[in-house]
C-alpha cells in the first residue's frame, strides 16, 4: 500500500502545483493535456503493477482489495488538499515588498 499512496501522492503533487497561486478548479484539468495524460499513464501503470499477476513478483506487489485501494486514493488526496490550502492562504496574505527599502544608515552612503 505504501508503494501506491506515495505514487498516487506525487501524482496528486503535480496536479496540484501547476501553479503556485491559482486553484486547481480554476486552472482546470485540461490546461495542460500532456501532464495529465503522463498523470493518467503512471495511475494506469502503477495499477498494472499492483493487479497484473506477473507483474506482482517482479515490483514485489499484491493487489489491493476495493477499500484498500480507496484509503489510498483518499491518502493521496490529502496532499492536493493541503496544498490548495496553502495556496489560498499564501493568496489572503497582504502582498510583500519585492524591492529593498532604502537604508538609513551612513554606512550605506559613500564617504565625500
């Protein structure tokens, strides 16, 4: 299970941090079709590891029974959850400076 949760989690990363301040349901699934069809490819792919017979022997996997395999989906989720949480915490922040203020001290002026 850990195996799936920590693949699942990453998928769910990507998604997730498409952009640094723009919700995910704002972005939109589709804004980007090459990551999610790379996205799409590695949940197909980590599901044949897990339920492909001859594949459990190599990657050293045993399929997941329906509620097992939920609790995963729903572990992986907590990761785009929590990052959508910090996006829109980081978006009610007053914004900040970008630009130095200027210095009052003498030793930042040159000597005359």
């Amino acid at each position: 299970m850990v195996f799936t949760v920590l693949t699942l989690a990453q998928m769910a990363h990507v998604i997730a941090i498409r952009s640094e301040s723009e919700p995910i349901w704002r972005l939109g699934l589709w804004s980007n079709r090459p990551l999610l069809c790379a996205v799409l490819l590695t949940f197909a792919l980590q599901l044949a590891t897990i339920y492909v017979p001859w594949l459990n022997p190599i990657f050293r996997t045993e399929p997941l029974s329906l509620g097992e395999l939920a609790l995963c989906i729903g572990a992986a989720l907590v990761v785009l959850v929590v990052v959508e949480i910090e996006k829109a915490w980081r978006r009610s922040q007053p914004q900040r400076r970008t630009t130095p203020e200027p210095s009052d001290s003498a030793l930042d002026e040159p000597a005359t």
